[in-house]
C-alpha cells in the first residue's frame, strides 16, 4: 500500500435512516439519497458530532483505504463491503476503534465523554453493550406472548410483546433498543430496512430471571385521501406475530438513554403513547433492585383518552410511594384539551425544586411534536422560579442527566 486514506463510512444495513447525522454534521458533510445516508470524503473533517447522537452505532466506521469510495459507491451499497483494503473495516466496528489513528480515537472517546455539551449517559448507568448481534448475524428468537394493551375499540392498536432468546445471551439495559429484521425484500429487491423497538422490561427480563425482553408496539396505518390504507411495514409485522414465532433480532443498541443505578436519583419521565417503553423499563427496574429507594420517579404520560393509553390497567396499581404518575388526555369529552406540558405547569410547585437538585434526571420519549411543548413549560417553570432553563438544560446534558429520544 504506498499510501492511506482515512474514511468514514455508515453501515447501511445497520443505519435505520433517521436523519439524525444529517442533521447533526456541521460542515454538510452527510447525504442521503431513497437508498442510503452517506458522507463525503471531501467535506467529512472527522469532528465526531454525528458519532454520538446516532441511535444504532451506523456511523461509527473509521477505516484507511487505498482509494475513497465515492458518494455513489455508498450510495449503491446493501452493507459495508466486505473485501479488505488498507487496514480494513474492523469488524463489528460499531464497538471498536481499531481502524481509527491516534487522533481519531481521542476525538471519538471525547466524543463519548460528552464534551462539548454532547450527550452522554448518567454517571452511576451501568455500561452498555451494543450491536452484539448484525443484520448479517442477528440473534434468533421466539414469541412467547402477544398482547392488545389498549381496548378493542380504541383508534390505536397498540401491544405488548415478549420474545425469548432461549440459550442465546442477548444483555440489554433499560433505555436500549434493538432492532427487528422484517423478512422479505422491498420493490427493489433490497432486504427491508430494520426498525427499532424501544425495550418496555428490565434488564433480568419481563419476569425476573428470565432471558427474554419485552416491546410495546404501535400498529401503524394512515388512511390516505383517495381512501386507500398504508400499512406500516415494520410495526405490522410485529404486531402480527404469534405465540411461537422465530423472529432476527439485532442489537442492542443505545449508549446514553439509561437509567441511572444511583437510588437517590430522581427520575423525571415525560413520554407519549408508546415512547412509554423504556419508562416501564425504569419503573420495573427500580421496583425490583430499589424498592426503597430515597429518590423518586415522575412520569407524566400524555395520550388521547384513557383507551388510547397503553398500560393504563397496570399504571393503576403502581403505588405513589414507587411512581408519581401524571396521566394526561387530550380528548376526553366535555373537557378541554390538555397535554403533558399543560400538567408540567400544573406541578410546576414540584417540578422547579427538582430541576435544580443534583440527583434528577430528565427524560422525553414519544412523537418528536411534543418537543417544543415541554421544552416551553419547563423554561416557564424556571423563569417562575428564577431560573435560566437554557443554562439548567446546558448543566444536565453535560452531567448527562437530560435525554431526549423522539420519532
């Protein structure tokens, strides 16, 4: 090899199309076509803003080469090719940083430190493992239950499933995802692109000791205006599958939206529909492990009625003294309209204490429209209070203690 290139690539068979590199790259130096999100060697300045934020670990390939792909190469791949060229791609480079130089590398583990005001996970989280399993090697697994959480004549469909993985090792924490392998290939005959699925159990599993995990699964379809119906690929799927069914797993994944292990930690949820998954997970967990635990949880769940709330049955029999729970509808009859941050500033007396307390902890999960919304009320809180949010958000993201998750 006379000479070698640095290249940063995206595993397109990993990468779920979020647009969250795009979105987050300063210099522009991501794209993306129908097919794949890609970066170009011409602008990439290696800066690792885009290493963190990404939900899967897709971006985190750094590999020397004799020659750049070009943008249309990337475009045109199904996965990461896989003949050796420089030093090659590491593999399963998602967890590892051999292919990177010294200076990569120190970029990348400052990357995953949160400097910057990057997010980066609770001090007291234990330490995740990610992408065990590929979409070339995924975990095999079986449907043990599938059930209908809201009622019957409800406009969601929205379930709970449990797979397990038998003798297969698959650790995971609360917070983490993985994704499901949806079977058959799209009109061009490329394999479907995988989703993920929010984990709804603890990390010892839907019952105690138990090598399974559990997902709460919303059935897509949108009614279009000629009247025809389009059907989620992905969340039908799942949403479809019975008692003993096999079904590819990859993952997990997610390094940053955990809980924290710390029994002092007080735990704000904030979360619509199904972005309720990885509460159930905290609420489990700190039920199991720290049941007298000094900090408490908050959780302030907005849905349209309490038909459309998920887990609505089980939410009644959480004691306060473990859950402080907040279930807020939109559409209840006869009542105005209200949503999660109209009840934020209804507790706003409870919630300005804790924003500056050392031991909380801020998570949002659900549709990203409720963003701006929350956002607005606890920078009314604080400004009730005398208080800066901007300054109070910018503290707890870099102590990683606020976390964000919407789709």
């Amino acid at each position: 090899m006379s000479a070698a290139f640095k290249q940063h690539l995206i595993d397109p068979a990993v990468c779920i199309r979020c647009n969250t590199c795009e979105a987050t790259c300063p210099v522009g130096a991501v794209t993306h076509d129908s097919n794949n999100y890609v970066v170009d060697p011409m602008k990439c300045k290696f800066c690792m803003d885009c290493v963190s934020p990404c939900p899967t670990g897709s971006i985190n390939h750094f590999v020397q080469v004799t020659k750049l792909f070009s943008l249309e190469e990337q475009f045109s791949w199904n996965e990461l090719p896989s003949q050796e060229f420089g030093v090659g791609i590491a593999e399963n480079s998602v967890t590892t940083i051999e292919a990177l130089d010294d200076d990569a590398v120190a970029l990348l583990e400052d990357a995953h430190k949160g400097s910057g005001g990057r997010v980066k996970a609770p001090a007291s989280a234990s330490q995740p493992r990610i992408n065990l399993f590929t979409r070339a090697h995924p975990a095999e697994a079986t449907v043990t239950g599938n059930f209908r959480l809201t009622a019957e004549n409800a406009s969601s469909d929205i379930r709970h499933i449990i797979i397990d993985f038998g003798k297969t090792s698959f650790p995971v924490l609360e917070g983490q995802s993985i994704g499901i392998v949806v079977p058959g290939t799209d009109a061009n005959g490329r394999p479907h692109k995988l989703r993920l699925f929010s984990i709804a159990s603890p990390r010892d599993g839907e019952r105690p000791n138990t090598n399974n995990l559990s997902l709460t699964v919303k059935r897509v379809a949108e009614k279009q205006s000629n009247g025809t119906v389009i059907r989620g690929l992905a969340s039908n799927y799942v949403c479809d599958l019975k008692q003993g069914d096999n079904v590819q797993v990859v993952g997990p994944f997610g390094s940053t939206f955990l809980m924290p292990d710390d029994p002092e930690a007080d735990i704000l949820m904030i979360c619509t529909g199904t972005g309720a998954a990885p509460f159930r997970a905290f609420t489990e967990r700190r039920r199991r492990s720290m049941p007298n635990s000094k900090g408490k949880l908050y959780l302030f769940f907005g849905a349209r009625s309490p038909l459309e709330l998920p887990y609505f049955g089980p939410l009644q029999k959480v004691p306060k003294a473990l859950l402080d729970q907040e279930l807020v509808f939109s559409r209840l009859p006869g009542k105005p309209k209200e949503y999660v941050q109209d009840r934020l500033r209804a507790r706003s007396s409870d919630i300005a204490p804790l924003l500056t307390r050392a031991t909380t902890y801020i998570y949002m999960c659900g549709l990203r429209g409720m963003e701006e919304g929350v956002e607005a009320s606890l920078a009314d809180i604080c400004s009730s209070a005398g208080f800066d949010w901007n300054e109070i958000r910018a503290h707890l993201r870099e102590t990683g203690r606020f976390h964000v998750e919407t789709y």
